[in-house]
C-alpha cells in the first residue's frame, strides 16, 4: 500500500447519486494502492459553526469528532472528495465538514508574523462531481472548485484536480450515460497519477 486515503462521501442521494457511480469505480482503482478510510457526511453529527460553538473554540474547546475529523483529515496522502454540485457548489454538509476541520494547530497553523501555515500532509486532493447544469470545470459558476483551492492553499495542499460529469439534468439518457462513462474514464486515468 502506498499510503492513506481518506474518502469524504457528501452523496445525499446514496445508491441513486451520479456522482457515487463515479467515486466509487474510482475509490475501487485506488483501493489497490490505498489504504482507504470513508467518512459518510450525510451520517455525521458534526454541527454549524454556530455562536455557542464559535466561543466554544475561541476558548480552545472544540468537538471532539472535530478533532478526530482534522486529524485524519491532516494526516492523510490523498483525500478524495464525492459531492454533487449544488446551488452552484456543493451540499452544506461539505462545508460544515470543512469548517469543523479548520482547526489551527492541526490542518493549519498562524504564525507569530501573522501569516498562516498549513500542515496538512495531504499532497493531493480531487473532487468528483456532476453537475445538473452544463457548466464546465473552469467556470466561474463552479463555486466548489474555487473554494477548495482556496481551502488547498489554507491546508498547504499543492495539488487538487477535479473529475466532473456535466449536463446531467439538461441531457438525454442517452448523452448522460456517455457523459458519465467519459469522466469514469478521465478519473481511472487519473488515479493512475494520484
């Protein structure tokens, strides 16, 4: 086994989510070379960072599945991340995810000159997605990718790659299942690299 791989899984639908069809031909490729530890979002009891939590961590004291959470988040190789694209990102159990895990002193860390560290051991992130709509990768409308480079840089993760499945909504069936099977290809390729 080459390394750790954490499988972040915010597929609301289950069995019925495009984006689970994808993830999991692609958690299989790499389960040949990781070993692989799935957190399912959609199970978690994680919380908004909501006002009571905010001065609960403002005073150093944090949940302690948050903490469990950022640490195997921090020291994993690779994090594979499955979401759907929704309202224009993903689901808000991604990012309650996201927030609870920004924990300085574990995936990243402030510097007494004011700059910010980050120290996760990760060393490649990739989403895997489908969108309804026909938006594109690169798009601006792509609010998902933007936010977790930004997280990337946050964590000190140099490299993210994303493997997307477009129109799923706006599509025949028979334009689906070839869009699915082109980004089943696209990520096996990638996992080659990964």
């Amino acid at each position: 086994m080459a390394g750790k791989l954490l499988f972040l899984n915010a597929c609301i639908r289950k069995e019925y989510s495009r984006t689970m069809s994808i993830a999991l031909k692609l958690i299989d490729k790499l389960a040949q070379r990781y070993q692989i530890e799935e957190i399912d979002l959609t199970t978690s009891s994680l919380s908004p960072v909501d006002t009571a939590i905010y001065q609960e961590r403002s005073s150093g004291r944090y949940d302690p599945l948050a903490i469990e959470y950022a640490k195997k988040f921090a020291g994993a190789d690779r994090v594979v991340v499955a979401a759907p694209y929704w309202d224009m990102s993903f689901p808000a159990l991604l990012k309650v995810f996201f927030e609870n895990i920004s924990i300085n002193g574990i995936t990243f860390e402030n510097m007494s000159d004011g700059s910010t560290k980050g120290i996760c051991a990760v060393s490649k992130i990739m989403l895997i997605t489908t969108r309804g709509m026909e938006i594109e990768d690169e798009s601006i409308l792509d609010q998902a990718s933007s936010y977790i480079r930004a997280l990337c840089w946050l964590w000190g993760i140099p490299a993210y790659s994303v493997v997307s499945a477009i129109g799923m909504d706006t599509s025949d069936e028979k334009t689906r299942t070839k869009r699915l099977e082109a980004a089943i290809d696209k990520g096996l390729k990638a996992c080659e690299d990964f």
